[in-house]
C-alpha cells in the first residue's frame, strides 16, 4: 500500500511535452485538497508559447504515428490498460486527493477508465473502408479512413482520469496525436497518466499534457493554428458552445460532452426497491458531481409517498460523508467552496419557494467543501434546482399524475444527455425511451456508462459520441478514390 506522500512525489509536476519539461518563464499554482482546503503540490502553469510547443511535437511525430501499424497502437494501448490496472490502488488515492471522492468511487475510475485503452486496444485494428464497383458501371468506389491528425482535448475535474481515457483511446487507436488540456483543479491524474503511457512504449510527442490556471488564454493559439485539426471537450454547455464558436475558423472537427440535467422517472409499477437503489446510484454516484448523475426525479403520485420515504431511510442507513482517504466514508466533499456555495444556493432557493427538507439541507461547515445527502419534496414547478444542473448530492422529488405527464416533464429541460426510467410494462419502456429527449437511456437501470457503448446526449449536451464503435469514428476522417 503506497502512501500519500509516495503517490504525490510519484507524479511529474511539469508539463509533458516529450517528458517532463518546465513551464516558460517557469510559473506554477496549486493543487488543493478539497477535503481540508491544504495545497498538495504546486504544477507548472503552462504559458501561450508551450501550448505551440506541445503543438509542434504533435506534429512532428503526427505522419510516423499514423503509419504504425494498428497492431502495433493497440498493443501499446493493451499495455497501458495493464499498467494502469496494476497500479489502480496508486491511481485511486491520487484521484481522491485532488477531486475529494471517495475510496471507492476512485477505484471504480480507475477500472472504468482503464477499459477505454483495453476497449480501444481492440477497436485500433477494426477500421474498415469499403470497395465497390459504381453503380452506373463507369468505374469502381474506393473509401479509406484517415486519422484526423492532432487533436486538442480538453477535461474536466469530475472524473480525472476516465474523461481522459475515452477522448485519448480512440484518438491514438485511430492514428491522431493529442494535447490534453485537464482542469486546473485536477491536473495530477493525467500527469501521472501521461507518464504511465511514456512507460508502456507510446512514442515522445504522441501524447502531451499542458497544465495551466489560464484554459482560454493557453488553448486560444492551438485553437488559431491550422495544423490543429480536431477539438474534444467535456465540460458546462456554457463554455462547450464558447469552444465551438472559436473552432469556427479552423472548421474544427468537434466533440463536445456538455451539461445535464437528468431526469429519473419512476411509473406506479415499477418495483419500488430496485428504483430506490437505481436512485442511490443514479444520484450519489461521484458524490452527485457528474453530468449523468439524476438530477430530478419524477415518481408517479401513485407510489410518490413510498418511494420518497424508502430513499430518505437509503440515504439515511447507507452514506457517510468525510474525507475520501477516510475508509467508513461513502460521500467525500465537493470539490471547491464555489461549488458548495452553488449547491448550497440551489438548496436555499428551492426551500425559500415551497420545498420540504426531508434529510440533510445544510453543510456541516468546517474545513473542507463538504454538503450532505439531501432529499427535497414538494419541490415547485418554479425551483431553480428543477432546471439547473446542481452537480451534488441533492435529490429533488417531485410528483406527477399520468403518462404523457411524466414525459413532458422529463423533456421540459434544455439539456439531454441521459434519461433514466423505471418502470416493469415493456411497452411502456420502449414508449418512453424513444419519447424522451436524450443522447442516452437507463431502463430500469442507474448506472448506464460503458465503454463498450456510445455516450453522448442532443439539444444542449451537446453532439458527438465517446465509446463503442462510434467513438474510434470521431477521430477518423472519409477519403473517397475514384478507380477507373
């Protein structure tokens, strides 16, 4: 078992350009700790002219890394996935150090994540063209895929490491070299990620992470530069659309994972106790803090009062909040004082309007960002928390009356990334699935991410699929040769 201590001197704190280098003119910031606030070690804070540098080294190695076998990519996929399998222990702590989540969440990151570059490993040797004569007799059609060439991915900080593999595995199994640009508030993992690929084979300049406290100011020149041909973003819709609108000059191939805000609706014949536990998962999961997490649930009148009483005796019995390294702990905290401050907001406005506290409501105050289990009931139609994403632990329930009731408002948001139903009537399920408006749909199920299957929502969460066969196709361009 590595301390904590090991697992931060572990980590290369410059910026991986080619290997560890310094930042130009040598800036660094800091790394907190969310559960006490404490700075865990300061990285280098990437300047405009080492975004180029990065830039240049994907470049340089772009055409060589395109013409490695494909046999060859996945093997050095395949033994990235076994290194980072072996060292999933060492993985999980230094997530839970910089992100807060708890023990086991990071663990369970750390084996998701691993997948994409196992999944993807496979997926480097599976790309097809096709052959054929024309139609009209007058020659034949030739389509070959091409890998994009370098691309720029920039991640969040809910999930350090699994929002890096899926955008940096289909990306190296299709050819592209990559840029990745984590968030400022969770640089460690994809520096430690970065020298673990270095480790397994992956050619210098393949693979690059640009740490910095400044996102546009840094990313702006790639973004201005025409040999950068792809951008991949996870994040807010907010900043996603920002991005897209500066892609246009460059007639950037995009992939943009946005906001949610995820409905869970539960039919008067569901089996209430797998709902409840569907809920468990679908909510606290990442303590709340991820884009599929449910953010509303909607629960037909019928069985309104039961399913509402069973979560709060769920939530009551089984999480307990602390420090993520705490090993009794099953919720760790937010991870910075302005996101407790927005779901701490939310909170307040839906009771300021008529919601009902049923379990938890406040923080606990202390060092730390930490904010309990919450249930909400009774939640007016006019609550903030009903249309934004509050990224927490927080469960609004709300009632409806009848099918198309239930549907509507699962639908009556901007967002639509992922849908969650419970429901025992088979017709009923299909109904609902292909009626909600969303990129992704869980029957009877609160967990639905699989790397094996395409994730990606419409309307306001954005456009673009990560994972399964679809995922490799985002980093693959169609090249039409007319043969005589």
């Amino acid at each position: 078992m590595v301390s904590e201590r090991e697992v931060l001197q572990s980590v290369p704190t410059q910026l991986w350009i080619g290997g560890p280098v310094d930042a130009t003119g040598g800036g660094t910031f800091p790394v907190h700790n969310p559960a006490d606030g404490q700075v865990l070690t300061e990285v280098a804070d990437a300047t405009p002219e080492d975004a180029v540098r990065a830039l240049d080294a994907a470049v340089a190695v772009q055409a060589e890394w395109a013409a490695t076998p494909s046999r060859e990519r996945g093997e050095i996929l395949r033994r990235v996935f076994e290194q980072l399998t072996a060292r999933a222990e060492e993985f999980a702590l230094l997530m839970t150090l910089e992100m807060g989540k708890a023990l086991p969440e990071s663990r369970n990151e750390v084996r998701y994540g691993a997948e994409f570059f196992r999944w993807f490993s496979e997926e480097a040797v599976r790309v097809h063209g096709r052959y054929l004569h024309a139609p009209s007799g007058t020659g034949r059609i030739m389509v070959y895929k091409q890998p994009v060439g370098p691309c720029l991915a920039i991640t969040p900080w809910n999930f350090p490491l699994a929002m890096g593999t899926r955008k940096i595995g289909p990306a190296l199994a299709a050819g592209c070299t990559m840029i990745v640009k984590p968030a400022s508030a969770t640089p460690l993992t994809m520096l430690a990620l970065a020298k673990l690929c270095s480790d397994a084979g992956l050619p210098d300049g393949v693979l690059s992470v640009i740490t910095s406290s400044r996102s546009g100011a840094v990313t702006q020149p790639l973004l201005d530069d025409p040999r950068l041909r792809k951008l991949t973003f996870t994040g807010s819709t907010e900043v996603g659309k920002k991005l897209v609108e500066k892609s246009a000059n460059g007639l950037l191939r995009t992939s943009m994972e946005l906001g949610g805000n995820a409905p869970f609706v539960v039919f008067d014949d569901a089996d209430i106790d797998a709902a409840v536990q569907g809920a468990m998962l679908a909510k606290l999961r990442n303590g709340g803090e991820a884009c599929t997490a449910a953010n509303r649930f909607h629960v037909q009148n019928g069985v309104l009062a039961e399913f509402t009483t069973k979560l709060v005796e769920a939530m009551s019995n089984t999480v307990t909040l602390g420090p993520g390294t705490d090993p009794n702990t099953t919720l760790g905290p937010l991870i910075n004082e302005e996101q407790l401050n927005t779901v701490s907001e939310l909170v307040d406005d839906a009771v300021a309007v008529g919601a009902q506290v049923r379990l938890g409501g406040k923080a606990p105050g202390g060092p730390g960002w930490f904010y309990p289990a919450t249930i909400l009931s009774e939640v007016p139609a006019n609550a903030r928390i009903l249309r934004e994403e509050v990224f927490g632990p927080v469960a609004p329930v709300v009632g409806f009356e009848t099918e198309e009731e239930g549907l509507a408002a699962a639908n009556n948001t901007e967002f639509g990334l992922v849908s969650y139903v419970y429901t025992r009537d088979l017709d009923r399920a299909l109904r609902i699935a292909e009626g909600i408006e969303s990129g992704m749909v869980g029957i009877n199920r609160g967990v639905i991410s699989d790397p094996a299957a395409p994730f990606g929502g419409v309307k306001a969460s954005g456009f673009g699929r990560e994972g399964g066969s679809e995922g490799i196709e985002e980093y693959l361009s169609t090249k039409y040769i007319a043969l005589t």
